[in-house]
C-alpha cells in the first residue's frame, strides 16, 4: 500500500475538533487548518465515561540513524483510531534551530505526518514567537532598571537571566552589551539561549493556567544583588505586561494527523538542556476529551521520560499506563558498534551486542514502575534475522514488543503495536514510584538519577557546581526537582559513549536555579544552551517552489 492511499482527505480543523468532542465555543481557527483551544474547554464536564489513558512514547538513546519517536507516536494514534478507539496525541512544537540546523522538520515522516507540516515547523501559531518577545522583555526591563538607577540593588555581574532567540546562533552564546557610552545602558557580559531552553517556555509548559503561569513569573530569579540576595522577576513590575504577550500562546493549539485523527501541539522545550515535554495543558486538553492520549518526551528514555516523570507528572498529577519505546534495527546496529556506512548490510551481530542499551531503557521505564512495550520502527532493509534477534530479547525480558511500519503504511502500520498497547494500558496502574524525594539533598538527587538511570558509577560535582549548590540550599531552592543537562548521544555524560557505558562518573560542572519553572538544571559535560549550525545546515536545502515550501522534511 503506498503513503497516499493511506491518506485522507484534511478535514477543516472545525471538523476535527468536532471528532474529539471539543465544544465549538472554545474552538479559534488559525486559518482553516489549525486552531487554538480557549482553556474554558477544560472547565466543561467531561463527554466521556471513564478514566482516561496516558501512553507515553520514548526511545532508546539516539542516533544518527534516526528512531522516528514522533513518527511512531503519530502512527500510534493513527492507529487506535482505526480500531475505534478516541484517541488524540499531544506533541511538542518544533523550534526553527533545529528546522534549520541539524534535525530537519519535526512532524512525523510518511504516511504518520501531522499536517499543515510547513507551518507547524515554521511559524506555526506563533507560540515560540511570543516565548522568544515574553522572556526578552523581563531581560530589558531588567537592564532598564539598571540603567536608570537600580532601586532593587542588583549586581549587574549576576545576573542570571539571560536573553533567547529561536535559532541555532553559536556567535551569540556570549556577548557584552550595553556599549558604546552611557546613553546606551550598563556594560555587562551576557548571552543568548535558544528559546527551547528560555525559562518562560519552561513556565508555560508546566503551569495549570494563567493564574498559575503568572505566579511562576514572579518568582522566576534573574539576578542576585551585591549581597547575594535573590532578585525575583515579579519585582520588575511587568508580570502582566509578560501574561499579555502569552495571553495566547497558553492556549493548545489543535491539528490533524495525515489521517484526520485529532492532535494537540503546544510548548517546545528540548529534553537535553530543558525538560523536554509538551504542556500540562495540552495533555490536559487531549485527555479530558479523548480515551487514549498518546505523548512523547524528547531523546532517549534518560532525558526526557526521566524529566516527564520526576517533574511534570509530580508537578500536573499525571501518570501513564504504559510505555512504548522505539527502537530501529539501524540504531542498535550503531550501538553495537557498526560504522554508519555499514548499517545496511546484514549485521544479527551487531544488533545483538547494541541490545545492551535497549535493556538499559527498559530497566529504567521498570523502575518507575510502569509496564513496556517495545515498537520496533521497520526500515525495508531490516532483515529477518535481525529481527529475531529483538523478538527474542524482548521474550526473554518479558516485554511485548511490536514490529512498526507505520512511516510506510500509516495507522494500518501500526495496528499489532495498538492492540498491545491497549492490552498493557488496560492493566491495574499504579502509581509511578519517582527517582528521588524532593526534600533528598541536590546531590542525592542527582546521584539517585545517574546511577539509577543513566548507569553511572558515582557523581562528582566541581567547586563551582558545590558552592551553586550551597547557594541554591540558603536561597531555599534545595527541594526543587532535578533538570539534568546532558547529551542525548550517550547514556552518560560523553556523546562518544555509545551502547551502555559502565564504571562512568557523571561530571555536574554548575547549577542553574529555574524558580519560575519550578526545578534545579544540572549541567553536565560541555552541554550549551544555545545550539550551533552544521558545516550544511537543513536551511540550505529548504526552498519555495511555486508557493510551496519544499525541502523542510
């Protein structure tokens, strides 16, 4: 069967909002394709009997070969839907650094797409937008007071919030500003994150609402002041200022699956130097409408399912009734030690010495409790063989395990993995057991996630990350959940790490305080915050061709 006869027809996004039962009062169409979800949806009563499902979609750690987590997520959803089940996904929203930069388009591949794809990886409702203009504006409110006499006593050499832009720019990773006399403001070293590291993303994707969100405002920090006093954003006086540009952007935003299924993206932080999931109003939304929800955390199990546990579901009081973990024949290949040029020969080998790091991931899903099912994405030069050798590995850990091939053959692709995961989701669920207890130390709570999860040896903090951890436990931040920032190439701390690394020390050079946001990031190894383009970045094969915008996926 090929992609487009798998294909229907787009509905127009009133449609689609019809099928997951979303009262057209609180619908607001962006154009004829995609809308927002006013949040007074959340407040009517629920259409549907009984408790709804969380699945969350993960992967085993990533590769150059790709594993193709969104595509398998989306061909998920497409799937139940076809066994008539309601079922919606909730997807995080691309940034235009990786769009332009290394990944591509970040909307499914195949027939398992979400569509309008252009828009959604470009400007799309322009929610990253309003980020990018929110978290800037506490930034030049900031430098004002300094410039015009600083009632709050602020130390313009700590100060700790930093501007964004939502683009893959290593030139701006430092910067002095404020030059050139003073008409032109107090001269400071700064920087620029990229906005899926920006704290307000943070604080938008992990608040319950506005009264929430503009709480988290408020007492994000963003200096200290010569006394080492903490200087909180809400002191700055433009809270509300801040609420109005994001007045919309807190609202889900609703699209389509190439096969018309329901769908809600919204919030784009990346799970290796943020906390890597969609909002909690956005799984919100798609749960209190929908049976089965499907969500997805960034990169391998280690970073975001981690962070998706141990700090939005303890924040938002979710918790998912199974997990899937993707994994492709290639990936494991890598893992097992095979050159990239050499992934499609035969190699039963290779697949079984890369097993280690699926079993990794699986422990760790097991850890928190939750049962697993492993979906193995399907590329045509998989052999048969190879196979095997995945089917029997997961036999012998006692996990069910599906072969995927949804990327060629959309929601039909994907049935046996449906049907499985109705099979364990349907299951007594109890509660996650989370990796720490928040009144554990900082240093526990990170030793607790590098060795229970990432498989480390021990962890060694440097002086700076020792005296950020005596600071944040005087400024009372000790009992914040953990950010770890870390690669997401390795398990450890070292990208060249492949398979499971052993007898490895997990380095945390410094902490960075997020109070708006609600945890503590931990950053290890030579992890930026604001990534930087490669020799051929994608914008060079990104093109407009007769009003169409080709080359982005």
């Amino acid at each position: 069967m090929t992609i487009e006869s798998t294909r229907f027809a787009p509905a127009p996004i009133q449609n689609v909002a019809e099928r997951l039962g979303v009262d057209p009062r609180h619908v607001i169409p962006y154009g004829r394709d995609k809308a927002k979800l006013d949040l007074k949806a959340l407040e009517e009563p629920r259409r549907r009997e009984g408790e709804p499902r969380l699945v969350l979609v993960s992967a085993i750690t990533p590769t150059r070969a790709g594993e193709g987590k969104t595509t398998t997520t989306i061909g998920l959803t497409q799937a139940l839907a076809r066994l008539g089940v309601s079922a919606c996904a909730a997807l995080r929203e691309p940034s235009l650094g990786p769009c332009m930069g290394v990944k591509g388009g970040a909307t499914g591949g195949g027939a398992s797409q979400l569509i309008p794809a252009a828009s959604i990886n470009l400007h799309f409702t322009g929610d990253l937008h309003a980020i990018t203009t929110a978290h800037n504006l506490i930034a030049a409110a900031l430098d004002n007071r300094l410039f015009h006499g600083d009632d709050l006593g602020i130390d313009p050499r700590r100060v700790t919030w930093r501007r964004v832009i939502d683009m893959n720019d290593r030139a701006l990773r430092n910067a002095v500003i404020g030059l050139g006399g003073p008409a032109q403001g107090v001269p400071r070293e700064t920087g620029f994150d990229i906005t899926a590291a920006s704290e307000v993303m943070a604080m938008l994707c992990l608040a319950d609402g506005v009264d929430d969100l503009r709480k988290r405002i408020d007492r994000a920090l963003i200096a200290y002041t010569r006394k080492g006093e903490p200087v909180t954003a809400g002191r700055l006086g433009i809270t509300g200022a801040v609420l109005a540009l994001l007045n919309e952007a807190i609202m889900p935003n609703l699209v389509q699956t190439l096969e018309g299924t329901p769908t809600i993206v919204h919030g784009g932080p990346f799970a290796n130097i943020a906390h890597g999931c969609n909002s909690v109003l956005a799984t919100r939304m798609a749960l209190h409408h929908a049976d089965w929800v499907v969500t997805e955390a960034g990169f391998g199990f280690d970073l975001g399912a981690e962070k998706f546990f141990d700090i939005k579901c303890r924040t938002a009081g979710l918790d998912p009734a199974v997990i899937v973990l993707v994994a492709t024949v290639r990936a494991l290949k890598l893992h097992g030690g095979v050159g990239y040029d050499a992934l499609y020969e035969p190699n039963p080998g290779a697949v079984e010495r890369g097993l280690e790091n699926l079993e990794k991931h699986i422990e760790s899903a097991q850890a928190f409790g939750k049962r697993v099912v492993v979906a193995v994405n399907r590329f045509g030069t998989d052999s048969p063989e190879e196979l095997a050798v995945i089917a029997r590995a997961c036999e012998r850990l006692g996990v069910l395990h599906s072969l995927a091939d949804h990327f060629a053959r959309g929601g039909e692709g994907a049935l046996d993995l449906a049907e499985k995961v109705l099979v364990e989701g349907s299951k007594p669920n109890p509660p996650f057991s989370p990796m720490y207890r928040l009144e554990d130390s900082i240093e526990a709570k990170v030793h607790a996630i590098a060795t229970r999860i990432y498989g480390a040896k021990d962890v060694a903090f440097t002086a700076q990350a020792s005296k950020a951890s005596a600071s944040a436990k005087k400024n009372g931040y000790a009992e914040l959940p953990i950010c770890i920032a870390k690669t997401q190439n390795s398990l450890s701390d070292d990208a060249t790490k492949l398979g499971r690394p052993r007898d490895f020390t997990l380095t945390v050079r410094d902490l960075q305080i997020s109070a708006g946001a609600g945890f503590i990031v931990a950053l290890t190894g030579d992890i930026l915050r604001m990534p930087g383009l490669p020799i051929v970045p994608a914008a060079e094969r990104i093109n407009v061709v007769d009003g169409e915008i080709v080359g982005l996926i």
